[in-house]
C-alpha cells in the first residue's frame, strides 16, 4: 500500500465509515421549531455514564434549536430511510419542514423534550452536557439519558464513507473471536 505524508487540512480529515445519523429536535410539547438534521461526526466518548457527541456548524439551524432546548435525539438510519436521511441532510429547516418533507412521525420521548422519530429502529435520548467549540463546528458533549429500540439485529444500517452511503455487509465475527478457542 503506498503512503503519502499529507496533513489532514480543509474539511477532510480521512476517518472513514462514519455514522450516518438523524438528529431531532426542538420541544415536542409546544411543537416549536420541531427539526431533523442528518450529522456523520458523531460518536461515543465514555460507556459509563453514557456520553456522545455530536458535532454541528454553527450557521445549521439545528445548532440554535439545540443550544436552545438543551437535548436532542440520536435516531439511527436503515436502509429503508437512506433517501429521508440524505434529505434532511441537504435541507434546512429554515426553509422547509422536515418532517412534513419526508413523512417521518415525531415521538414524543421520556426524558427530553426533542422528539424520536418513529421510523427509525433505535432512539437515543440526549441530554447536552457541555458544548465546545473546536473551529468549523462545535462539538455537543451529551449525555445518554434513555433509550428506545425495536429489532437491533434486524435492522440494515447504513454508514457514510467518503460522503456515499453503503449498507453494513456480512457478520464476519464477532468481539474476541480472534483468541477463541
Ligand atoms: C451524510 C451527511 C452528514 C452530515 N454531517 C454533518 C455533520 O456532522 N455536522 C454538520 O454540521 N452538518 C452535517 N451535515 C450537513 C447538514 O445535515 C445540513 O447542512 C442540513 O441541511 C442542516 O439542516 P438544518 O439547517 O435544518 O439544521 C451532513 C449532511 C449529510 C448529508
């Protein structure tokens, strides 16, 4: 494999697959700026307490949404919601509403006010903790306050790789198969 020494510059920074995920927010209860953004520089800082971390442009609408309510929800994105996902990722909801656009149902959570959206096999429920700026985004350290999911296993997810979308493959093994007797 040849090797090039290049700095990571720009908006690259060569990490690949990366989620592909929806985000939701606003206040469920009053229906105010109820918004779906789809992020891929999202991750998982600690196992326990349960910590994410999502990282959002300012200038995005959700960015306000979010700083505003204090807490969003993590929905993960199946094949079946790829396009609804690539939507919401290329729109903003100053202009449009998302959830009107792509059909998808808002939910109401048990611990925040953001919305889950009902489509989406698994909802994770996000309390924001700290927000960090680090130059072209800021980074929302959050808290996982709850869960929901239907069929884990069942469900066909998607990542992002190099800004195209792939469903994950074959199960090739699983953690420790390596030293398995
Ligand atoms: C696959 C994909 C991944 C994205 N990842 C991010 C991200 O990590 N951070 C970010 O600020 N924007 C990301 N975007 C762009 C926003 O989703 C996009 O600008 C969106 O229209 C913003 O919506 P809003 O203005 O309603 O908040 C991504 C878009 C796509 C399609």
């Amino acid at each position: 494999m040849e090797k090039t020494a290049r700095a990571a510059k720009g908006e690259e920074n060569f990490l690949y697959p990366v989620p592909a995920v929806m985000i939701s927010c606003g206040d469920f209860e009053s229906g105010g700026n109820l918004n779906i953004i789809t992020l891929s520089w999202v991750g998982v800082l600690c196992s326990a307490p349960p910590y994410l971390y999502v990282s959002i442009r300012p200038s995005r609408h959700s960015h306000g949404i979010i700083k505003e309510t204090g807490d969003f929800v993590i929905n993960i994105v199946t094949t079946e919601l790829a396009a609804s996902a690539d939507f919401c990722g290329v729109k903003s909801g100053r202009d449009v509403d998302k959830f009107k656009e792509t059909g998808l149902t808002p939910v109401k959570s048990q611990f925040v006010k953001a919305p889950g959206i009902a489509e989406t096999a698994v909802n994770i429920e996000c309390a924001v903790r700290e927000i960090k700026p680090l130059g072209s985004h800021d980074v929302f350290i959050a808290e996982a306050v709850g869960v929901s999911f239907s069929d884990y296993d069942a469900a066909k997810l998607i990542c992002n790789a190099g800004g195209k979308y792939y469903e994950l493959g074959n199960f090739i093994g699983k953690f420790g198969y390596s030293i398995k007797k």
